[in-house]
C-alpha cells in the first residue's frame, strides 16, 4: 500500500511537471523588433518569430509618415516624421502575413511591404 502511494504522488508530480512545461512552451517567448519605414519600404523586410511569441515593435517613420498594418492581426499603427510608436501583440497563428503601409498620401506607399513570418 505505502508503495502505491509513493508511485501515485511520484506520477502526479510528473505529471503537474509536464504540464507547467508545456504551458511555459506555450507562452511563447517576448521577441522585440525595431523598424524602420524610410523611402517605401520596411527595414526589416521580414519578421520572424515562433507561434505565441508575444512581439513587440517600435515602429519609426524616417522621412514622411507611414503606417504599419497587418490585417490578419488587426494592427494599424502610424508614425509621423521622426515618432516612434511602439505595440504588441501574441503571434498566434502560423504562417506568413503582409506587412504594409495604408496611408494614400502617396502612390509609392501602395508598394511598401514586408512579411511576418510566424512558424
């Protein structure tokens, strides 16, 4: 009987081990980014992170304002001349997302985009 009841506590202590490490891995870790919108584009061109990493980005038009939209993600930021804007969120789906910028101000910025890549 006492063998019994050490092999039970020693199997719930596995199992509430296994379970808190997989919920660790399920967090994802805290991924920080710096961009840059100067000129039409992104720098970096490509982000990439892990499914449920929580990103986070500063986000810096360089020369005239631009916008940092990820649809997907239901992300519009922008940034006038000089400001930095900085937000987050959970990557909480695999696979690969446009980044762009929407702002009309300019037909060139139609063409600004970049990717986020989330495996």
């Amino acid at each position: 009987m006492r063998r019994s009841m050490i092999f039970v506590a020693t199997l719930s202590a596995t199992v509430v081990l296994l379970v808190a490490v997989a919920a660790a891995q399920d967090a994802g870790a805290v991924r920080e980014f710096t961009v840059t919108g100067t000129r039409y584009t992104y720098q970096p061109p490509t982000i990439e992170v892990n499914r449920n990493d929580l990103v986070k980005i500063s986000f810096t038009a360089q020369d005239i304002p631009h916008s940092f939209t990820i649809d997907e993600y239901r992300i519009v930021k922008r940034s006038g001349v000089g400001q930095t804007v900085t937000f987050e969120f959970r990557a909480d789906r695999p696979g690969t997302f446009s980044y762009y910028c929407n702002l009309t101000q300019d037909d060139k910025c139609r063409n600004m985009k970049g990717r986020l890549v989330v495996k």
